[in-house]
C-alpha cells in the first residue's frame, strides 16, 4: 500500500508539473499567433495541430534521443528521471493546448476585438481581453491535455525507465503489475489513477466556474 501511495504521488507530481509549464508556454504562444498577422502563420497553426497527431511513443524516443549519452542534451543527465518523464509529456501537452486555445482564441467576435481598439486598450490589454472571453476554452484545452498525458505510458516507460522508487508512475505501475499477473495492485492503481484524474478534473471546472460566476457579477 505504501508503495502505490509513493507512486501516485510521483504520478501526480509528474502530471501536475507537465500540464503546469505546457500552459505557461502554450497559452501565451497561442495568444500571440491569433493576436498578430505575421509570414506563414497559418504553417505554425498546422504544423501544431499537426503535432497532436504525433504518437507519444515517438515523441518518448525523441526525447529519449536527446538526452542519452550520446545526445545533445545527454550532459545534463537527465534519462530515466521525473524530469525526462516531465519533459515528454510536455511536448505531448503543447501541441494540444495551443491547438485548442487558438481555436477559441480566433473565433472571439471581430466586434470586441473593433471595440477594445476604438477604447483605446494597447495591444497587452486587448490580448487580455480576448483570453478572458475564451476562458473557457482555455480550461478545455487544459483538461484535454490532461486527460491525454495522465494516462500516457508508451513515451514515460521509454525516458523514465519505469524504475521502483523513482520513475514509476502509476500508467506504467498497471503495465507492470498486469505482467506479472498481480492484478489486485493494477486494480488498486486503477481506481487510484480514476480518483485522481477525476479530482484534478473536478477542481479545475470548480474554479472555472468560480471564475464565471465573478465575470458574471462584474459585469
């Protein structure tokens, strides 16, 4: 029991902090794509839309490429940590957060964006205005991604090694568990994994809604 409750709070650690910087550098980048009219926008939105395509156990060898011995970023010794677990499920989670968020972000009404101009909001100000119309979507895209790296296995079993004690994690606790035919552990995994998913869900539509209600009163 006590090892399920060391990996599940290594799952939520690794999931947690994937999902946290893929939003810090998605959102904001997506921001400034529907924002400003620049030379081959419209390949930087495919290419990214293209990339939630990509199959996670790839995007686990590319990084598993770049951080081994032999790679570019093999100095900082980071294969078969948290961190290369981190660092994959990040350029899982990018892709999809951008994607979702820019979808949002150009279907705001071209009127609010006319009028924020006419009231004369600089351009900061009017890209604030615009995500806080597409709140909602943001949390969506945020809860996608979620969804898609807290159940990954493929790209975290291939950088993190699924090691006892410091890589492993609860998707790859139940590959582990199955094999060696001890089922009550992946079951208990299982619904561990199920009860964490559906509270980092639920608090983030709770605030989500908060946050609605105050736009709400303000307004």
């Amino acid at each position: 029991m006590n090892e399920i409750a060391e990996i599940s709070l290594r799952s939520i650690y690794v999931n947690s902090s994937a999902i946290l910087i893929s939003t810090v550098i998605a959102v904001p980048l997506a921001l400034v794509v529907d924002f400003f009219s620049f030379k081959f926008k419209k390949t930087v939105v495919l290419t990214f839309q293209t990339l939630t395509g990509v199959p996670p156990v790839l995007i686990g060898l590319l990084v598993y490429l770049l951080l081994s011995r032999n790679g570019p970023m093999g100095n900082l010794d980071l294969l078969f940590t948290s961190a290369a677990m981190i660092f994959a499920q990040v350029l899982i989670a990018i892709p999809i957060i951008f994607s979702v968020c820019y979808s949002h972000f150009s279907k705001v009404d071209e009127k609010l964006r006319i009028i924020m101009k006419t009231l004369g909001a600089n351009k900061f100000q009017q890209m604030m205005g615009i995500l806080e119309e597409s709140f909602a979507g943001v949390i969506n895209a945020i809860l996608t991604a979620f969804g898609r790296v807290v159940g990954e296995v493929g790209a975290v079993m291939i950088v993190g090694g699924n090691i006892s004690g410091k890589t492993r994690i609860l998707t790859t606790s139940i590959v582990l568990y199955t094999n060696m035919g001890r089922f009550e552990s992946a079951i208990i995994s299982g619904i561990v994994l199920l009860c964490i998913a559906f509270t980092i869900n639920w608090v983030v539509i709770f605030i989500s809604n908060i946050w609605r209600v105050h736009d709400a009163v303000r307004d």
